[in-house]
C-alpha cells in the first residue's frame, strides 16, 4: 500500500510525504488472508451502494444518515486517491457474487450478501466485514452507520477527525484493505454529551457524528439526529427543569430587570450593585436600593410580582434561599403557590405534556426526559416546609424528595413512553445517596462532580469542597448505585473560577472513564471549557474517544495526545506534548486549586513556604519559587515556536502559550495576600532584572488576549465577583498597575 500523507488544518493545506505500506485495524479486525484492491493506478472497480429509501432524504433522519455517511466516504477516498467513487442506489447495481461494492447502511445486500444482529448492535453499533470481493458497512439505525463510517475511514485507512478545522488523512496511490471477516462494536456508554466548541459543522464532514457524541445541544449534525431530551416547543432542556415542567416561574429569563416599588429606578440583573462587585442577580434580600435607600431586594421581588398579581410571600417563606427569588428549589412535596395545586401532579402532568408536544414536533429520537433541580450556585438546600423535611429525614438525603418525584414521573410515563427515561441530577445539595427509597427503573441519575478536585481522578483525590461526607467518590457511587441502577457521570472538566489558570485534565479524563467504565455507568456527559485556550480543542478530542472507547489502552491514549499535538502545532508537537506531562507532574503534587473555588487565597504550586524568626517568633512568611519547572516549559515552548511551519501551527502554540503567561506572572509577581504571606521569588536575578521579566510577561500576556479576543482574565469565583480587565484599550494598559488579584 503506497500513500502521500495530507493534512487539512482550517483550509485545505496539503503536504506530500512517500510511506511504507501501513494496515490500520480496529480491535484486530483483519485477519490478511485476502485483501481488496479498492484503488489502483488512479481508478477503482468500486461503487458505493445505499439503500434506495436514503436517496435525499434528510441527514437528520435514520435513512438519510446513510445517505450522508455513504458520501463522506466517498470525499474522503478521494482526498486519499484522488478518485470518485460512484454513490448509488442498491437497486441500481445487480445483487452479484464476485460484485465489488462497498455498501453503507441497511440496503438490500442485507440477508442476502451479509447479515447483522441488529437487535445486537442497538442504535449505535456497527458490523463492518467483507464477503468476497465487497465491503459491507451497517451500523444501528438512526445513528451507527455514521459512526460506522467515520470509524473505517480512521481504523483502515489512517483519516484523523480532531475536530471540525483540524483534520488529517493520509494520500495513497493504491489503497487496499485486508479482509475483515466481522467487526462488530458497540460502544458501553449509551449516552454519550459533549460539551465543547470544537466538533461542528464543517466542509469536511459532520462533526457531531465523528466525535461520536449522540447527545448534546452543542453539536451540529449529527448524521441521525442526537439522542434527545423530550422538551417542549422551543425549550429544549436536559437539565435544570423543574421550575419550567411546573411552570412555577414561566415568565423567568436570565435578562430580568428589577425595579424598586419606592422609587421606581430600575435595575439590570446583570449589572453590579453600585459600589460592590457582586451582580443584582446575586444580591440579598437586605441590600438597599442605593438610589433611595427606603427599599430591601425583596421588596423588589415581592414586588415585580405582586405587579403580575401572583402572591409569592408563603411560597418564599418555605425556602432558606436569602434573596426572594423565584429561582431557588420549590417545594417537591407540597402546593404550589401559584395554582394551589400538588406540585408533583403538576410536574407528571408538566413531563407527559413535553413528551407529546416532542413527539407532535417529529422529534423521534427522544429517549429521556429532565425532572432536575432548578440551577442555583448560591442555594444549597431544599424547602423547609415539613412535608419535604419529613421526607429528607426519612431518606437520609435531599435527594430522596427528587427520587421520589422521578419515581412518579416514572410511573405515568412508563406504559405510552417505554423508550424514555426519567432523568434528575445528584448535584449540590443531592449530592449524597439517599437510603429507604429505590429509583424504578425507567429513573437514571447524573452524579455530577461540580465540587471535586478535577487535577486527580475522581476516586484518588475525592475533595469535595462542601459536602465532606461525600468526599470519597468511590463511596458516593457505591451508595448511589444502591439506589439507581442507571448512572451517569456528569464530569466538570472545567475551572469554577479562573479561566485562564493552567488546568491540566489529560489524563483525569483517561483514567476517569476508565473507573466509569469499570464501575458499569452507562453514560458521561463531559462539561469543560469551550475556550480557545487550555488545551480545549484536545480536551473535547480525548473525551470523545474516551466516550466511545473507554477500553483502550494508555499507550493508545498517549498516542492520541501525541498525534493531535503535531497535527495542531507541528514539527514542534513533540514539545507540547511534553508540556502537558510537565503539567500533570505538577498537578500530581498540587492541586492546582482546582479543588477549590477560592483562586485568591492560594500559593502557585511552584512555591515553598518560609519562615522568618525574630527572638523565637515567626515574623514573616514568605515563598520561594522553584524556577526549574517554569524553565522547562519555557524552553519547551520556545522549541515548539521555532519548529512550527504555518501561521495555523504558531497560532495554535500561542492559545496554549497563554495560561503559561499568566501562570509565570504568578510567580513572578510579589504577591501580599491579606497580609499573610509573600511570594519571594528566588531568582538569580536583579530585582530590576525580575520587574523586567514581570512586564515582558504581562505585555506578552496582554498581546495574546487582544490577539485571540479573551477579554476576561482573574478570579470571577471570588465572592461571587466577576474581576476581569477591559481590553479594549490594550495599547494603553498601564504595565504598572497589574489586574486587580494578580
């Protein structure tokens, strides 16, 4: 097998390298006893058949993702040989013995030419083998052909999707494949989300379908349509829901305005209270209304809805959320205040209207269905009225109320909605399993990790920052598991508070899956930053591949590493790769501070403390830095600039480049923090020499930010605060007056 290597990064750019023969195989698929000639000498004996049903049809259907798939192969053997291979239909080419075609989907060679376990291989598996001269490729309707494809276009031939802008193939003059007597595969997590910007539409290729995600709102085309959450008519939701099935706040949007009912100013719930840097949205129901000063918050709220003639105060008073707020839990067990009614018939009733408008709407892919608590970072409990108490006592756990309201849910929907499962969350004050209640079995629970250290595996470090009982992840899924037969891990694979700190999560990400794998979840939804930096391009890459595969092993993971690093940075790829090994032995050591969401009040995990003495007392507490760690990568990254080819590659180098930089200034920066300890650099320079390094760094930092439009940058967890910097004026940022918490 003769190839030319190619390379696609953003536009098509293409370089030509002569390889040995390469035979790429899935699980060792292949066993070499024949092989296909599938393009020889600038031409090919091969047509591509579909199943007539498919011809046109929409990619977002279970026919049409044939169709596409079957099309994607044909652009991707041509950009390898490039030679068409004709797509028609199944009834245009004569059923043949010693016939030479590669079929995609279900067309009529099935039963016939090959057959499928299809009840097997479910709506995302494939079968992939050859019988005689032909390649049948059939994957599980609506989804599987599509991934099917992508998979034999990686697996066989060496094409690389790391994400929409950023794909590589190789270039063969005669492309051959070995007989594969039956691969057949199944990926172990049936619900697969990923969050993340990086996998969309694109010329090359449905991104959704080569990341093979099957449930997420943030990707585009998927060949099949996603895996969906029942929601009603333009209200798509997978999580936080109760208040929407309920209706209990249908007027809410996150663009309310608050008006004082003394004086009539109005507030924008985004901007800040005067004075502070905490948002209107998060205000308590004691602040001031600072242009009369006669009105509370919560006689803001009481207001704005004693204006629509709803009376909110009872309703208010059975919940410990400070604020008056409609946005905190409701009462699961009670009445709601708005109609009188049960609050979990209107809930049964909320679901079953959703799943119909769903189905009406032609959404035939839903499979589950959010009975979630509303999303509330500053409410950590539940109502207090006496029956939602009664029934948190009884099961040990707030989370016993949610159970409970699922299990209804559950019920009603089971017998005209058998595909569906009711879905809640284990999240902030439901972390904890509950006990005395068992979810039915239509009833699957998220266990998110929101509030765990994510620079370690979930079961090595297991911080969790306010639940310390629930700390041992391990524990908390073996008591979750007793509970609820179908888990899901939701992974936050991202940081809480500063964006542009160094995060490393390469390897979490490998062993995380592998733990989820080992412990029988049958889901993951991977929520990570959606940043041009951070490494979030090979992030969304690896959790991908770790959703569809969990079972590889960590020489194939690190290869994966290595290989998107040279496709995305070049000849200097190597360097990157080493810099994220740096980083995880870093974070082996320290926690980076991302077990905590306090990013103000912490040392850079490059320093030692000291102590000074004065007649036996300590006097002073400073930190040395280590600077052989900063050094490194330094010189990693200056390998990595030197080597790097086109502009994509030096560009994609200086989104990474831009965590260091603000890392580095952490370091170098004398640091007092409340007057407790300062970080002392020990430098074997001037202190001219260091405040020179210092400004380098910040007008290093600065440049990139305004290069790539990252405009905010310091600890927007603090306090609830948002501290960033306008970068609109960059060029007359004053250099002396580093960002407020530097």
């Amino acid at each position: 097998m003769k190839r030319k290597y190619a390379t696609i990064i953003g536009a098509v750019l293409i370089v030509t390298i002569t390889c040995l023969t390469l035979v790429f195989t899935l699980n060792g698929v292949g066993n070499g006893s024949k092989t296909l000639t599938l393009v020889e000498n600038g031409k090919s004996d091969y047509v591509i058949i579909v199943p007539e049903s498919s011809w046109g049809r929409a990619s977002s259907t279970a026919e049409g993702a044939e169709f596409y798939s079957a099309n994607d192969l044909q652009k991707y053997i041509e950009n390898m040989t490039g030679v068409t291979i004709p797509v028609m239909k199944d009834s245009e080419v004569p059923i043949a013995e010693d016939e030479k075609v590669i079929s995609v989907g279900m067309t009529n060679r099935e039963g016939v030419r090959y057959t499928v376990d299809r009840d097997s291989i479910g709506e995302d598996g494939y079968t992939i083998k050859t019988v005689g001269n032909s390649v049948y490729i059939a994957g599980g309707r609506p989804r599987g052909t599509g991934y099917a494809v992508y998979d034999f276009l990686e697996n066989y031939f060496g094409c690389k999707f790391y994400s929409s802008t950023l794909i590589t193939w190789p270039s063969y003059e005669t492309l051959t494949l070995e007989e594969i007597e039956d691969n057949t595969f199944v990926p172990e997590f049936t619900v697969r989300m990923l969050n993340g910007n990086s996998y969309t539409n694109s010329e090359f290729g449905a991104g959704g379908t080569a990341s093979k995600a099957n449930s997420q709102y943030g990707l585009n085309a998927v060949y099949g349509d996603r895996m969906t959450f029942a929601y009603r008519s333009g209200d798509w939701r997978f999580v936080h829901t109760i208040n929407h099935l309920a209706d209990i706040d249908p007027d809410y949007n996150y663009g309310e305005t608050y008006e004082c009912p003394e004086c009539n100013t109005a507030y924008d719930s985004e901007d800040y209270i005067p004075g502070t840097t905490t948002r209107w949205s998060n205000a308590g129901d004691g602040v001031l209304c600072p242009t009369c000063g006669n009105a509370t918050f919560k006689d803001f709220i009481l207001h704005q809805y004693n204006a629509s003639g709803i009376d909110v105060s009872g309703y208010i008073d059975q919940s410990n959320e400070p604020s008056g707020h409609v946005r905190f839990q409701p009462c699961l067990t009670g009445l709601n205040p708005f109609t009188g009614r049960n609050i979990y018939d209107e809930v049964v009733e909320g679901s079953l209207r959703w799943l119909r408008e769903s189905a009406e709407a032609g959404h035939v892919n839903d499979r589950l269905i959010s009975v979630s608590q509303h999303d509330a970072s500053w409410q950590y409990g539940g109502c207090e009225c006496a029956s939602c108490k009664a029934m948190e006592n009884l099961t040990g756990s707030a989370a016993g109320n949610w159970i409970w309201l699922c299990n209804q849910v559950a019920e009603a929907v089971k017998d005209d909605y058998p595909q569906i499962m009711v879905n809640t969350i284990s999240y902030l004050y439901t972390i904890e399993a509950p006990v005395n209640i068992k979810a039915a079995d239509n009833v699957s629970v998220f266990l998110c990790t929101n509030d765990y250290c994510a620079a370690h595996p979930w079961n090595e470090c297991g911080v969790s920052l306010r639940y310390v009982s629930a700390s041992d992840m391990t524990k908390r899924v073996s008591e979750w598991q007793e509970v609820c037969d179908h888990l899901y891990g939701y992974d936050y694979y991202r940081s809480m508070g500063d964006d542009r700190w160094i995060y490393p999560i390469q390897y979490q990400i490998y062993y995380n899956y592998k733990w989820y794998h080992d412990l029988g979840f049958e889901g993951v939804y991977s929520y990570m930053l959606t940043e041009q930096d951070n490494f979030c391009g090979l992030n969304v890459y690896l959790a991908g591949k770790m959703m569809w595969n969990p079972d590889m092993t960590f020489e194939e993971y690190q290869a994966l590493i290595d290989d998107y690093c040279f496709a995305a940075y070049g000849p200097g790829g190597d360097s990157i790769s080493e810099i994220i090994k740096l980083y995880h032995e870093r974070s082996s050591e320290n926690c980076w501070s991302m077990c905590t969401t306090n990013y103000f009040d912490i040392l850079p995990p490059s320093a030692e403390l000291k102590y000074e003495y004065m007649d036996g007392e300590i006097t002073n507490i400073y930190a040395e830095i280590d600077t052989s760690f900063v050094d490194k990568v330094q010189s990693l990254f200056n390998d990595a600039f030197t080597k790097a080819e086109t502009t994509e590659q030096i560009e994609a180098i200086e989104k990474e480049y831009i965590n260091f930089c603000y890392y580095k200034l952490r370091d170098l920066h004398d640091i007092m923090t409340n007057g407790y300890y300062m970080l002392d650099p020990d430098f074997d320079m001037t202190a001219e020499e260091i405040n020179t390094e210092i400004y380098n760094t910040a007008d290093k930092l600065i440049e990139l930010l305004v290069k790539y439009n990252i405009d905010e940058i310091g600890y927007d967890a603090k306090d609830d605060s948002s501290h960033s910097i306008d970068l609109s004026n960059a060029a007359d940022f004053d250099r002396m007056q580093l960002p407020e918490n530097w």
